[in-house]
C-alpha cells in the first residue's frame, strides 16, 4: 500500500507539472510548431502518467494504448523541431502519427478476434517505437555541439537521455514480450520515478530558458520555431557586458578581415583553438556577445553576406552559384540555398537578377557599414 501510495503521487506530481507547461503554452497563445509539439508531448505526458496508474480500469486499455503507442512519434517530432533548425514540420508527420495511430486500434480492436495478428502488430508498434528513439537520440548528438547556449544543452541532453531511455525500456520490453511497467500494475514504480524526474527537468526548462531564448512565446521553454514553422533568426537578445570584449574584437579580425569562415568544415573547436581560448569561453562570447544561439548561423550569417556581394558584383555575373557558395565556406548547394532563403526571403539566383537589375553602387559599400555596425556594438 506504501509503494502504491509513492506511485500515484509521484504520477500526481508529474501530470500537475505536465499541465502547467501545457497551460503556460496556451496562455501565451504560442502557435508555432514547437509550441504545438512541445504541448503535445505536455500533454502526452500527463495522458501516459494517468491512464498507466495502478488504479487505472484495465477495461480502458482497447483506446488509451492506441494513444500511449503514438506518443513516440510526438517525442521524435518535438525532438526534431528543437534540435534541427531546419526541420519544418509538414503533412507526412501527421500521416506517420495517424498510421500508428490507426495500427495501435487495429491491435487493440482485434486482440481478441485475431490475437497473433495483434500480437505481431503490437511488436512492430514497439519496434517502431525504438526506431522513433534512436533517431530522435541521433538527432541530438548530431547538433549538439552546435549549440551555444550552455544552460539548454545540458538540460536537453538530460531530458532527451531519459526519454530515450524511457521509451526504449517500454518499448524494448514490448518487442520482447516482457511484461515491464504494464499499465495497471504494482511494478510500475519505475515508471512513476522517471516521469517524475521527466516533468521537474522539463519544468525547470521552462523557468531557466525564458531568460535565454528568444522567442516571444510559450515555446521559448523548448525551442526557436515561428508561425509559419520557420525557423525563427537565431540571435537572441544580446548581454554584452558578460562577454570579453577583447575576445570579441579579436573574433570581429578573424571574420571580417582575415575571412575564416571560408575556411571548409570550420568548428567551434578549431576557431577556439585559433584564438587560443577555451571552447567554451568561445561559445560565451559568440552566445551572450553576439546574441547567436547557434553556431552555424554564426557562421552561415558571414557567409551569407559574403555570397551576396559576389552575387551583386556585375564582373561575377557570370560565376556559378555554386562556385560562389563554395568560396563563401559551404560545402554543398543544398544548405547554401536553404540558409540564403531564409536569410534573404530569395534564392540565391533571384537575389542576383534582382541585384543586377538595379543601378551597381560601390561594391563593399555594405560590408564596410556592417563591419562597422558591429564594431561599433562590440566596443
């Protein structure tokens, strides 16, 4: 009765927590596409804590584990929109919720009118769910060290390590027949601890990050994103009086005279090693210094500014766009014209017809008033 007693109030806890980060989102009237998401997984949250109790009525489980099986598609796609300044959030997603979905009714309605059929769905629901686990875990490390703001890597990390471990343990135990944490039962403890720790970790992200991030909405508590499901500009309001000062006019050299970001595959680790500067000083400066949240728009933002010259120039009229991105620092035409897009509005072959089509004026004009801008700006 004590264990019991432990569990439903850790579950109590966690759904409380759940909901107030469902509510802040919605007090806010956040629409863009982390916001739905991160409510979504709020909310699933919640859902997974009540309906998975021990005093929960087994005779629910034919329309709560069809719910419970799509959870990891909403966790996948949360995970994609705050890690993956490039992911837009599309029809297809809703397709690959809805399919699950679909399947995990078609397991529970025929359970007992075709049990090996169920049983062979309910493995792939659970393999599918896996699968869901380790792409949002590859997601993570792919952009980790990208990331500048310090304070929202380790907590991310955190969180997405115990849903990963979390939903690969239930799923795990599905694919293997193992009855772990089944929903209704005494053994569920474990279940209830790490919910538990899920929405105090979440939680305390939407308390730390609000001073952090700069979106203007719920969704600062997950991540950038806009109303159109577009990544949103990744600078952030800047703190320039944390910042090292000589450390950021030693970094305005590098990139606006001496041009680094040319340089194929930078890293943070190679720029702080130019500057013979702990990486994570680094990271600081470009993050509270420059407002930049991100170590590849940092970059993309030079480069972009350099393409836009050459593309503006009436003697490179006749250069290839791809020739121009290469020099500017990227590796390839497909994140040049991504990033040019969402920097300009415009593809880089439309930026330069426009560009040529209007009378040409001194051609660093620009460069020099930016260089000087931010000069300026750092002191």
């Amino acid at each position: 009765m004590g264990l019991s007693a432990i569990d439903l109030g850790l579950r109590g806890a966690a759904s409380g927590v759940f909901l107030l980060i469902v509510l802040m989102v919605l007090q806010r009237r956040a629409t863009n596409q982390l916001a739905l998401l991160g409510t979504a997984m709020a909310a699933g949250g919640a859902f997974y804590a009540i309906v998975t109790a021990p005093v929960f009525p087994k005779s629910s489980l034919w329309w709560t584990l069809p719910i419970l099986s799509s959870l990891p598609a909403v966790f996948w796609l949360w995970a994609r929109a705050s890690f993956d300044d490039d992911f837009v959030l599309r029809r297809r997603h809703g397709v690959l919720w809805l399919t699950i979905l679909a399947v995990g009714f078609a397991v529970s309605l025929g359970w007992t009118t075709w049990p090996n059929l169920a049983s062979g769905g309910s493995k792939v629901l659970s393999a599918v769910a896996v699968l869901l686990a380790l792409a949002a875990a590859v997601q993570t490390v792919k952009t980790w060290r990208v990331d500048l703001v310090a304070r929202r890597r380790r907590l991310r990390l955190a969180v997405l390590a115990i849903n990963v471990v979390f939903i690969g343990v239930v799923a795990g135990a599905g694919v293997a027949a193992v009855p772990v944490a089944v929903p209704g039962e005494p053994s569920s403890l474990p279940t209830a601890i790490s919910l538990f720790v899920l929405a105090m970790l979440a939680g305390l992200g939407v308390l730390d990050l609000r001073a952090i991030v700069t979106v203007n909405d719920a969704a600062a508590a997950i991540g950038p994103g806009d109303t159109a499901g577009r990544p949103v500009t990744d600078r952030a309001p800047t703190g320039r009086g944390t910042a090292d000062p000589v450390l950021l006019r030693r970094l305005d050299h590098l990139m606006t005279v001496e041009r680094i970001y040319r340089q194929e595959g930078l890293a943070i680790g190679a720029l702080a090693a130019r500057l013979d500067v702990p990486e994570h000083r680094l990271r600081q400066a470009i993050n509270e210094g420059l407002g930049y949240r991100n170590f590849n728009a940092f970059l993309n933002h030079y480069r972009i500014e350099d393409a836009k010259l050459a593309l503006s120039d009436v003697t490179q009229r006749e250069v290839p766009v791809l020739t121009i991105a290469m020099d500017a620092g990227f590796q390839s035409i497909g994140p040049f014209n991504r990033a040019f897009k969402a920097e300009t509005g415009m593809t880089p072959t439309e930026f330069r017809r426009e560009a040529l089509s209007r009378p040409q004026t001194a051609p660093d004009a620009d460069r020099y008033f930016e260089i000087g801008q931010l000069r300026r700006e750092i002191g």
